[in-house]
C-alpha cells in the first residue's frame, strides 16, 4: 500500500454515521410549537400594542402604548397587579412555613414505607383536577359550609364567619393547589443534605433547632428559593381559584383579563394585561430553574 | 429506630396539618360524593349511592367526564409520540441548538394558563381556519401543555440509560435504528409510560386554557363543575370527582411503579 | 499484511487530546494489550477501533480494508465493555442470539449456536436466567458469547475484568487467554493494569496523554523501557542521575560518581550532558555476587531493609542518590544491616540509558 500523505490521512468533517441526523426526530415537536405556541403568542404581544376597540380581536395595525399606559395609571388595574403580588407573597410564605416540615419529614424519616406514601399523596394531590379540589374547600368554607355549619350547630357562633369570597378564602384556596409544588421542591433539596453533617454537628454539642437553623436551613436554601419562586408564579397566574374562592371579589390579574375580554370585549387591552402576567411569570420562573439548575449541578 | 433521630414535635405537627390541607378537600367531595341528603352538612346525613347513580344518567357531568376521557386520550397519543422523538433529539444531539429547544419544550407550562388560553384562541380567530372553538383547537392547547411533562420524563430515562448497551446491540450487527428500536426503547418503557400517564392526567384536569377554548357543546369535565360551582354545589358533580380522584390515585400508584420516586424528585 | 492497521489516529475533543497521531500495526491472531493510566486515550482509541468515535484525523485499517468511514455494525468487530452491556430485558439466549438473529440465520441453527456457545463458556443451562439474576463473572462470559458466536473478525475488550474481584480477575485472566489462543482471534485488550497486560499479550502499547510511548513485546516493554515514563509505570526501576562520556552503537559509556560504566542505549543521547540510568531493583547485584562476575563497582550504604518472605528489598545510597535492590532471600546468600557498606554492581545488558527529562 503506497504511503499516504496527511491530507489523504485527514478524514475530514464528521461524516454521517457519527453524528447521524437527528433533527427529523424534533422538527414535529418544533414546528408545532412555533406554529401554536410561538406564533400565537406573539401574536398576542402585537395585538398588546393595537389600539383598543371593543368586540374586535382581528389586527389592525394602529400601533400604540395606550393600552399600557392605561395599565399603569388608572387605579383599578395597578391594583389589580398589587393585589395579585400581595397575594403570591402571602401565599408562598404560607406554603413554605407548613410545607418545610412535611418536606423534612419525607426526606429525613426512617421508615422508607413512610416516605414513599407520603411522596405518592403528595403527588396525587398535586395531580388530582384543581377544580374539584375547589369543590371540597367551597363546601368546607361556604357561609353555609361544614366549618360554618358545624360551629353554629355546636352553639359557638350566631353568624357565619366569612371565610370565603375575599382574600382569605383564596389565600387558602392557592395554598391548597400549590403547597404540592413546594413540597417536591424542598424533598430533593433536604435530601441532598448529607445526614453525617447534622449528626456531627449534633456531636459537637448543638441542639437540635441549633442544628436546624444553622445546617440544615441554609443548606436547603436553594430548594426554598426554587419552591418559593414556582409557588409564586402558579399563584399569580391562577384564573380558577381567585375566581371561586374570590366570587369574582377578589381582582387579580388573571381575573381581570378574562373579564376584559369575555364581559367588556377588549381584546387589546386583555392582551396588554396578559403580556404583564406572562412577563412577571416569566421573571419568576426563570430565577426558578436557574435555582434549580445550580442546586442539581446543571442535571435539569 | 425513630429516637436515633427523631423528627422535632412542631415538625410532625405542622406537617400533620399540611398533609389536611392537603387532603381533607379530597376527602370532603368523597363524603359529599357518598352522602344522602341533598347538601354535605355537619354532622353527614348518611351513606349512599344516589348520586353516583346520578352521575351516570347526568346530561352534564357524564358527557363531560367523556369528553374529558377521550380528549386526554388523543392528548396523550400526540403528545408522547412528539414528546418522545423529541427527547431522543434533546439527549442524543450534539447540536447547539439543544439547549435552547430544551428551553422552548418547556414554555408552555411556564406560560399561564389564562395568558395561553387567550393567545391561542386570538391566533385562531386571526387564522380563520375553523379551530376557535373546536375539538382540534381544544386538541392543540391540550398538546402544548402535556408535551413538557413527557419530554420531562422520557429525557430522564435516557438520560439513566445505560449507552453501551446500545453500543453493544451496533457491535453485534444492528443499525441504528434496530439498536434503539430493540434495545433503547425496551429499557426506556417505562419512562415513557410514566410520561403517558403524567400528560394524561394533566390533560384531564386541565381548566384554565379549556376556559378560552371550549363551547358548551364541547364541555369537558372541569368546566363542568367550575360551572355548576358558580350557582350550587351538585353533589353529581361530587360523584363524578370521586371517578376523578380514583382515576388519579390509580394512575400515581403506577407511575411510582414504573419510574423510581426519589429520581423523579431529584429532578423537582 | 497485518490485521489492524491504525494511521496517525487522532481524537481531539476541544481543546483536549484524546488521542494524538497513534500509528499501530496488530498482526492476524494477535493479542495486543494498550496499557496505560487513567485518562490516557485507551478507551477513545478502541472505540475508534469500534467505530463508535470517529477519529478527527487518520485512518482505521481492519484487514486490509479501510473501516474509517463504516459505521460499528459494518465492521464485523465484537466488542466486550467494561459493564459488560447484557441486555437487561433478555435473557442470556436472547442475548447471545441477537447478533444472530440480525444476521438472519434460521431458529435451528441459532439454537445450536446459543447452546454451543454456553456451552464454551460453560454457562451451560443458564439461557433462561436475566442479567440480574447473573454475577459478574457470568455477565462477563455472557458478554463474550453473545460477541462470539457472530464470528467476528477481530475482537475488542474494554477493562473487562476491572469490574471483577481479585480471585475471578486471576480465574478469567487465564480463560480469556486460552479461549482466545483456542479462536485464534485478533484481539485489542484495554487496561491499565500492568499485570493483566504482562502476562495475557502477545505484544503491549503503552500509552501516555494520548500517544503510544512504546510497543513491544512484553519482554521487550519491561526489560527495554523506551523511556521514563514507560520505565515507571511497568514495575519498580531505579532511575539515577548520570553522565554520558561516549555513545556508540547500543552501548553508551557513563560515569556515575567517579565509577565508569556501561549501559544499553536505543537513543540519542548528547555525550558530555547529563543523562539518565534505569536499572531494575533484581537487576542489582550486591556484595560477593557482584564481585564474582567482574563488572565495575560502586560503594553503597544500606539505608533500610524491607522483608518481603520470598524477597529482602534494600534501600540503598550511592553518591547521594537513592537506589533499591532486591534479592532472594535464600540462606547461603548474606545480608546487611543498616549502615552497612556494601558493593554493587550490574552487568552494562541489564541497565538501560534514556535521555534527562
Ligand atoms: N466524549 C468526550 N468528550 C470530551 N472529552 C472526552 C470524551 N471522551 C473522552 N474524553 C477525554 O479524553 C481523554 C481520554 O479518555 P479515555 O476514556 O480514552 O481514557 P482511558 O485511557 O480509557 O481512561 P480510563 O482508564 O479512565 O478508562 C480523557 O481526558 C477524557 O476526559
Ligand atoms: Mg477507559
């Protein structure tokens, strides 16, 4: 065989068996989103910036930043967005102060039959149709619910109390949709926490809540941020539960979008308020998964 | 055991009350589900059937709990074949353009439901194509927002699987494509139903983006009882909630059979 | 002509070497060993080999034909990794049977294979069991049946027997060895153990940072070092600061403190400069022996002495330089205590000059 010279050597680019041609497998996946995903939320960003006329949702073209400009200068709408931030604070604070425990108690207890059944009602409940969530907690906290129902029958109260149709029916209606979330944040982050580092620092004298405060808490910070972050973003964007546990009382962003659009007919402007939600959302969740990332060591 | 290292009281006891939080809302449209009289009051009535029987003579909730059924049905079907092309893509390619697909999979579920809901059907109404209000416009948005849970996943499956088993199947004579066929996809089973079940469930529960895209004629299950909500509470609406509630325990049960819990939580 | 041919085989992955410029030639029915240290390029060069890596330069000749653009299953290679790769959702038949399914032989004649090929690795009756219900060991032979029965043409190991424990490496060295002398077959063994590679090859590649420092036969590796680093990571050698006052043709003339000696020389080195002296601790005679067989000597001091039963190993200062002899430890022969002066010598084959750095 007669030598070769190294240009004959080089076996030059990838030649296909390597790296065979794999985008076949997405383009489906990919073209579907960019044409109902992509392509109709951008739609929705221009339609944000038309000017507003009542029952028309088709394009016209006259582009203007009134209906922003409206947002953020008449009261009814900022409040709309302070009242839906008030709540997804409330609401992630509650979550992480009753979910912490549960979450510990999942990632630290002895019994692994424990664990497993509380991971598996954890998930169910998360997966289980918000809507029919809502109908036991209406039933539960209605004027005529079983809370109510039962202190008057017991003689402890002569009027109902007024646990639903106002902030604090649908803080406990968000708490109850999307404590589940926070909960799975914190097992993986609890979990990660090497035991040997609490049992030393148990045997180097620290009480328990010593230990808690100063090993464990920090360390599973980043599952606190991560929960804290996605709790926030699903509670700001929920439509169904401020709407039943709200009774339309309660005015947040989602709310106020849909009634926008389905009872005064202004799509424009439903759009503007919509891109609001989608990009504090957005904001939210991005620092979530960045959290996320960091705390799996960029295995998401 | 428990007293090496015991879990503080206050632990337990919040945890406790989490876990009602929980579960008691479950538990009261099961009691209301099963109860006798007309309305759930304290202390219950009593047991029975009725308005299961109900339920199965309802003009409303039967046909939703249908439709509800079969849409997630054809949801999952579409969903796990794009979702998991897709994810032999996300995990196999080398190109650079991954990273940045892996971002837009996941979109949808970022994007609020309401916020979705509205864009897809503004798209609609400009395109003209017939899909505002329709079961495939329904079909689409419900497609959108399971594909991430499948891609999810079915991406963490290969990414546990074992590439020298596949190496070893190209070794021995088979293509590419009779590698993954009779290797890959085999061991990545269960990963795939796991998505399955996951986009079926999501699908069946799915409110906030049917809102903008459903018609009374096309009612699904959720909407039927947010509707029914917003006047009384139908205590058919309970019973088709426990068919919901069994529908859903069956379906995590299996999927903590079919992937590991603990993996899927180190993802969360 | 030989079996495998590999030119200028190169791997960069970014700014990293894999492999660089690996020129090799594998004869017919050759067990040839690429040995070296973690990291070094072993397994990037077999899966190139393979065909599971495509090479960013250079050429893969499998008899007599270039392989480099065919993809794994074109090459007609048998591959055994490190885990071993049993299909976990068949069982030990299926999995032997699958190479033989793709080659569309009919049942008949893949049952009698199936059962041949248990047979040869006497896993006879274990066909129905599932790879977790197998030990390391018979997932091991499992792996090699399953690659043998599709008759390859040559066969590829990966650190097979990295995975096993100290007892069954031993057992399955010397298997793995006859069956592989019994075939006949060309085979590529990877590992990083010196002991596996010094008794099972025909011939080894030592590799270092992606190059192939030194291929030869083990005797050739171990008693010839091409340099250093080949001298340290094959057994134990004394390496000691000398200088060259003459080179010739294989023999180079050194001094070592004021003693003049003579040492084996296979490369340039510069005479006047300093250069480097390998000698193995066997290879280093001591007292009565050393001056039975004339060879020049040097004085040394004991430093220590290690008990090894079979063997006594002395610590050892010539000059202000360390140097470790060993010896049997046999009655007639005498010993020394620490502090102890004693003469060394060696005779010039035994001891090897390699140029400083
Ligand atoms: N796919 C890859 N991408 C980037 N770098 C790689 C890749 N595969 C191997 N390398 C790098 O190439 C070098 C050689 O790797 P290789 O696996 O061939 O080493 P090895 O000699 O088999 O080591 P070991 O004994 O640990 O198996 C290493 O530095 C490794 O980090
Ligand atoms: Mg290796």
């Amino acid at each position: 065989m007669t030598e070769l010279t190294a240009e004959q050597i080089d076996t030059g680019p990838r030649s296909g068996w390597q790296a065979p041609n794999l985008w076949w497998l997405v383009l489906p996946a990919v073209l579907f989103l960019i044409l109902f995903f992509l392509i109709p939320v951008l739609s929705l960003f221009a339609t944000s910036f038309d000017k507003a006329f009542a029952g028309v949702i088709t394009f016209q073209g006259n582009l203007t930043w009134d209906n922003y400009e409206r947002i953020f200068t008449r009261a009814l709408y900022y409040k709309a967005i302070y009242k839906s931030v008030f709540l997804g604070v409330a609401v992630s604070l509650i979550c992480l102060v009753i979910g912490y425990p549960l979450a510990y108690v999942i990632a630290r207890t002895l019994r692994p039959g424990t664990a497993t059944l509380l991971t598996i009602l954890v998930l169910a409940s998360m997966q289980l149709d918000m809507v029919i969530r809502l109908y036991g907690m209406m039933v539960l906290m209605g004027d005529n619910g079983l809370i109510n129902n039962g202190l008057t029958a017991l003689g402890i109260i002569s009027e109902p109390l007024p646990l639903m149709y106002n902030d604090f029916g649908v803080v406990v209606g968000l708490v109850q949709v999307t404590l589940p979330f926070m909960i799975l944040s914190l097992i993986g982050a609890i979990k990660s926490i090497n035991p040997a580092l609490e049992e030393a620092a148990r045997s180097l004298g620290s009480s328990r809540w010593h230990v808690m405060r100063t090993i464990t808490w920090p360390l599973s910070l980043p599952g606190v941020y991560a929960g804290t972050l996605l709790v926030f973003a699903l509670a700001i964007s929920s439509y169904v539960v401020p709407a039943l546990m709200g009774g339309w009382k309660v005015i947040t962003l989602p709310i106020h979008i849909y009634q926008q659009i389905a009872e005064v007919g202004r799509w424009q402007f439903g759009a503007a308020v919509a891109v609001i939600l989608f990009l504090t959302s957005l904001f939210a969740m991005t620092i979530y998964i960045l959290a996320l990332r960091r705390n799996a060591g960029g295995r998401v | 055991m428990s007293d090496v290292k015991p879990i503080p009281l206050t632990f337990r006891i919040i945890a406790g009350i989490a876990l009602l939080v929980l579960l008691v809302p479950v538990s009261i449209v099961v009691m209301a589900g099963f109860n006798s009289g007309e309305f759930l009051r304290f202390p219950p009535d009593g047991l029975s059937l009725r308005w299961i029987k109900e339920f199965f003579v309802s003009q409303t909730f039967l046909p939703a709990f249908k439709m509800s059924f079969g849409l997630a049905l054809a949801t999952t079907f579409v969903s796990t074949v794009l979702g998991t092309l897709a994810s032999v893509f996300l995990t196999r390619s080398t190109s650079r353009w991954r990273e940045m697909l892996r971002a837009l999979f996941i979109m949808p579920v970022i994007l609020p439901g309401v916020v979705l809901g509205l864009a897809l059907y503004v798209f609609y109404i400009w395109t003209d194509l017939g899909l505002a209000r329709s079961l495939p416009g329904l079909l689409i948005g419900h497609v959108l927002v399971t594909m991430p849970f499948v891609i999810a996943t079915v991406t963490a499956s290969l990414v546990d699987f074992d590439l020298s088993i596949e190496e070893a199947a190209r070794a021995l004579g088979a293509s590419p494509l009779q590698a993954f066929m009779k290797v890959t996809l085999p061991n990545i089973t269960p990963g795939i139903m796991a998505g399955t079940i996951f986009a079926f469930i999501v699908s069946f529960g799915q409110f906030e983006l049917t809102l903008f895209l459903s018609t009374p004629d096309l009612q699904t299950l959720p909407i039927a009882i947010y509707t029914s909500l917003r006047y009384a509470f139908e205590p058919t609406a309970a019973a088709a909630g426990i068919f919901a509630i069994f529908l859903v325990t069956v379906s995590t049960l299996l999927t903590s059979r079919l992937v590991n819990l603990k993996k899927l939580l180190r993802r969360h | 002509m030989s079996d495998i041919r590999l030119e200028n085989l190169t791997k960069t992955y970014g700014h990293t070497h894999a492999v660089e410029a690996v020129t090799l030639k594998i004869e017919e029915g050759e067990f040839y060993a690429l040995l070296g240290p973690s990291g070094c390029g072993k397994s990037t060069t077999l899966r190139m080999v393979a065909g599971f890596v495509m090479p960013s330069m250079g050429r893969i000749w499998i008899g007599g034909q270039d392989v480099t653009p065919l993809p794994p299953e074109k090459r007609d290679i048998g591959i055994v990794f490190q885990n071993y790769a049993i299909f976990p959702h068949m069982n030990v038949a299926e999995n032997i049977a699958f190479g033989l399914k793709l080659r569309k032989q009919s049942r008949a004649q893949i049952e009698t294979s199936v059962k041949a090929a248990l047979d040869q690795v006497g896993l006879t009756g274990f066909g129905d069991r599932y790879q977790r219900n197998l030990s390391g060991g018979q997932q091991q032979r499992v792996a090699l049946a399953r690659v043998l029965v599709t008759k390859p043409r040559i066969l590829l190991l990966d650190e097979p027997l990295s995975a096993l424990d100290k007892a069954l490496r031993e057992e399955m060295k010397f298997w793995i060895k006859n069956l592989q002398q019994e075939l006949g077959i060309t085979t590529i063994y990877v590992t990083h153990d010196q002991d596996e590679a010094l008794t099972m090859s025909d011939r080894i590649g030592v590799m270092r940072a992606g190059h192939v420092e030194q291929s030869g036969t083990p005797r050739e590796i171990y008693e010839e070092p091409a340099t250093l680093f080949v001298t340290s990571f094959i057994g134990q050698s004394n390496v000691l600061d000398v200088t060259c006052l003459e080179a010739g043709e294989g023999r180079a003339t050194v001094r070592l403190a004021d003693t003049v000696l003579k040492a084996g020389l296979r490369h340039r080195v510069p005479v006047g400069a300093g250069a480097k002296l390998v000698i193995r601790p066997e290879n280093v005679l001591m007292g009565a022996e050393a001056e039975a067989t004339g060879v020049p000597l040097l004085e040394a001091r004991v430093l220590g002495e290690t008990y090894q039963g079979a063997m006594l190993r002395y610590r050892l200062d010539v000059a202000g330089q360390e140097l470790v002899a060993e010896r049997q430890n046999q009655m007639h022969l005498a010993c020394w205590e620490p502090g102890a002066t004693v003469k060394i010598g060696w005779t010039p084959e035994r001891a090897r000059l390699l140029p400083a750095g």
